[in-house]
C-alpha cells in the first residue's frame, strides 16, 4: 500500500496545501487539495473519496474535481449521513458551482454519494473500510483502510483527545493524525476540538496501554504559523515515547 501525501496543512499558501491523502493512486482521503496537487491523469485514475468531516479545508476540491472528471466515469464520495447531507446541500447544490452529482445525466453522474455506518466494516474498491467516531464537535469519522494483503492504514482526520476507545479496535501497520497546534496552545486545542503533541503524546500512550505498540505515526493538519515549533515538540515526544513521529509534508509517500 501507498500512501502519498498531498497536503499536510491546515491553512493554503503557495507552500502548503489543504489536508489531502491517496491511498494506491486510486482512493483519495479528504479532499483539500486534490485539484491542486494531481495532474488530469492522476485525477482520472481516482475511484472514489473517503470524507471525514464536512469542513471547507477537507472536502473543497470535490467541487471542481467533479467538473475536471474528463471521461465523466462516476466517481463515489462515501461518508456518514450527516456528512453527506451537508456536502450536497452546501457544496454541490448547483448553487456556487455546477451540481456534479446530476452532470452530466442524473443516471450517469460525475460524482455520487455513499453512505457508510461508523463501526461498520465496508468493501471500497477492493480495500477495507472502517468508520470510527473522532472528537472535533461536529460529526467526524476517522478511517482505517486496509489493503487485500491486510496492510492497514489509520487516519484520524480531525480531532482531539478523547479517542481511545475507538482507537482499540484497530490494529494499523501506520498511524496517519493530526496535530494543529503547539503545546503552548494546549488549552485552545481542546476548545476548538484539535490535538498539540502532548496531546498526541498521551492519545499514543492510551493506545500503548490497549494494544501494545505505538504503530509508526505520521503527523498532519499542521499550522504552518507554528510548523517549526510543532516539529520541535513532536521530536521531543517521540524520543521520549522512543517510537517513530513524522512531522507530513506535501509529496511525502510512505509504503506499507
């Protein structure tokens, strides 16, 4: 499995881009900077998006991907309900832009929803999918992908601490979260439902405890104002957990 590494950011600039993933060059997590990072043939080889949550910076590009889908195959959105409801009632109504989910036939869409329940194991495009509740005040899922050789990857998408319990029920080969703010802003990262690395530090720990290992992690959602303080703290947790914490970085590709 690979996992590449499109935007690791939560604010855009010419050098950062808005949270995206593509798992294999075929299944695309979040959708912050699709259209911004992938050529029209990488886009076209793009099955289907996994959303985690409906804010802006995740789910953007869904809007003028469907527009760029070139051969008009039908491409799937899956996500929960209430996240779906919101992406096509704000975001692809037809309203700001094209509504790509009736372009160009309403039986042949560019782009279609799909619903998935959380603790619930889904077939997508041949991987595994579970949906598993994260902490960020609106409803948010993160997802664990895994592969037909039982590679497994985590992603959080965003969130803050609180989350053991569905952590316990995943095992992952790589653990892919967020950490948005430094741990001077420890408080305002619990308010506004987002992790610091002491937070990360003591989510890793409770995993510890309930599985045994700390898979190697990969930190995203990153604050570019505090990117280099972030990265200091991130290395000093991961000394002192002595496991493997990456600060992500746009064009990063791990393989599992």
């Amino acid at each position: 499995m690979e996992i590449r590494f499109l935007g690791v950011h939560n604010l855009e600039s010419v050098d950062t881009k808005l949270v995206s993933l593509l798992i294999d060059g075929v299944l695309a997590i979040d959708a912050g900077s699709i259209t911004t990072t992938l050529s029209f043939e990488e886009q076209q080889r793009i099955k289907s998006f996994l959303i985690t949550h409906h804010h802006f910076d995740h789910i953007r590009d869904l809007a003028t991907f469907g527009l760029a889908n070139l051969d008009w195959s039908t491409k799937s959105i899956y996500s929960i309900q209430s996240v779906l409801d919101v992406i096509t009632g704000s975001l692809l109504n037809g309203t700001l832009y094209p509504d790509m989910t009736q372009i160009p036939l309403p039986d042949n869409p560019s782009l279609k929803t799909c619903a998935i329940e959380e603790y619930k194991r889904a077939d997508v495009d041949g991987y595994g999918v579970l949906a598993l509740p994260m902490a960020h005040g609106i409803p948010t899922v993160g997802y664990e992908i895994t592969d037909k050789e039982g590679k497994s990857v985590f992603y959080s998408g965003d969130t803050t601490n609180g989350i053991s319990e569905p952590l316990e029920r995943i095992s992952p080969n790589l653990l892919v979260i967020e950490t948005t703010l430094p741990d001077r802003m420890r408080d305002s990262a619990i308010e506004v439902k987002h992790l610091c690395p002491s937070l990360l530090a003591e989510t890793l720990l409770e995993f510890k405890k309930a599985k045994g290992y700390i898979p190697p992690t990969v930190v995203v959602h990153i604050n570019p104002v505090y990117e280099e303080e972030i990265g200091k703290e991130i290395q000093h947790a991961s000394d002192k957990l002595d496991t493997e914490i990456l600060l992500g970085y746009e064009g990063m590709k791990i393989v599992i």
